[in-house]
C-alpha cells in the first residue's frame, strides 16, 4: 500500500512524505502539533493546495482524507482539483473537526466553507463534521469499513438542505451485510423492509 502524508497550514504546505511503510507514516503523524484554541488563533487554510500537491503522486482509484478545522482561503483550485480528482478517479473525504462546532471560523467567503462539500460530492466521498471524541470513533470506524476490499459503497446521498430524504438499495441474497451511516446535524436514520416497517 502506498502512501501519501503532507501537512497544510498557513502560510504554506510542507514538504510530502510519500512511502510504502505504514510506519513511516504513523512517525510523521506523531510529530503534529496540535494547538488549542487558547493557544492559536484558527484561520482559513491552504487544504486545497495540499490536495492539489498529493494529486500527482497519488495512484488512481486512491481515497485521500484531508483532516482541517478551518474553511479553505485557496478555494479558487477547485476547478483544476476537481478536474485532477475525476481524471485518476479518486475519492476524498474531508474530516472536519472543532471544539465548539464552528469550524469554519470567520470565512472571508461562504466559497471557503462550502468548496469541501463540493469536492466530496464530486469525487464520491463524504464530509464529516467531528465535535466530540465519540463522533470521531463512529467515524474511524466508517473509514475503516470504506478502506476494506470485501465491503463496496452501494448507494449515497447529500442533502443540502433539512428534510426528510429517502433512499431505495436493492437487497438479494448475494450481499450478505449492509452498513448505513450519516453525517451532520441533529440526523437520525431508520431502514424501512418492503413491508414498510422499521427493520
């Protein structure tokens, strides 16, 4: 398996680490510095231009996760990333994460904040919206469903707005499980039978 590690921050981006040991990657993740709010006033970030970086080096049909708890100031890459994204078909997931659930903190453009609900949706990925210690293992544990080869993403669906959605998946006897999970604001999630009763 190959990898790919490169930390974004303003003003700039480091340098990529690329290798095939995972413990080469698990050694650059224990060198991040993390920094309380107290400590470090957040603003937008360059999540864009990392992406942009790791493209090059990534092989096709590979899942990239940009973890960040600020919206993106370098939203103008967008075309040129999406059209990185689909040409190797690759799949990114975004991990947003704050305290106090505002992440996207004092946006110069509501484009900052949104520009990664649109990548994820273009590319076939999801975007997650961490507060607490639990979302973040409910949230490793969907990634690392999404990482193994036995299980293949079947259905999904964004909602831009509040509502009830509905989603029909075609069960038969060759599939054998069946994971659902959501992501967002106060959302609940019930699976219907044919009969129409909660299963």
């Amino acid at each position: 398996v190959f990898s790919s590690f490169l930390i974004f921050k303003c003003p700039g981006v480091n340098e990529t680490i690329d290798s095939t040991d995972p413990n080469d990657l698990l050694a650059e993740l224990d060198k991040v510095v993390v920094y309380s709010a107290e400590e470090n006033v957040d603003w937008s970030e360059k999540a864009i231009t990392g992406l942009e970086q790791s493209l090059p080096r990534a092989l096709r049909n590979s899942i990239a996760f940009v973890i960040t708890d600020a919206g993106a100031n370098d939203h103008h890459l967008e075309e040129e990333v999406t059209q990185d994204l689909m040409n190797k078909q690759i799949t990114v997931n975004f991990l947003l994460s704050k305290a106090d659930g505002d992440w996207c903190y004092n946006p110069a453009s509501e484009k900052e904040c949104s520009i990664y609900q649109n990548i994820a949706h273009i590319s076939g990925g999801k975007l997650f919206n961490v507060t607490t210690n639990e979302e973040l293992n409910n949230v490793l544990r969907h990634l690392a469903r999404t990482l193994d080869p036995a299980h293949i993403v079947i259905s999904q669906m964004i909602a831009h707005k509040a509502g009830q959605q509905s989603q029909v998946i075609n069960v038969d006897q060759s599939i054998q499980e069946i994971c659902a999970s959501v992501s967002g604001e106060n959302v609940t999630l019930s699976a219907l039978g044919p009969d129409k009763q909660k299963v």
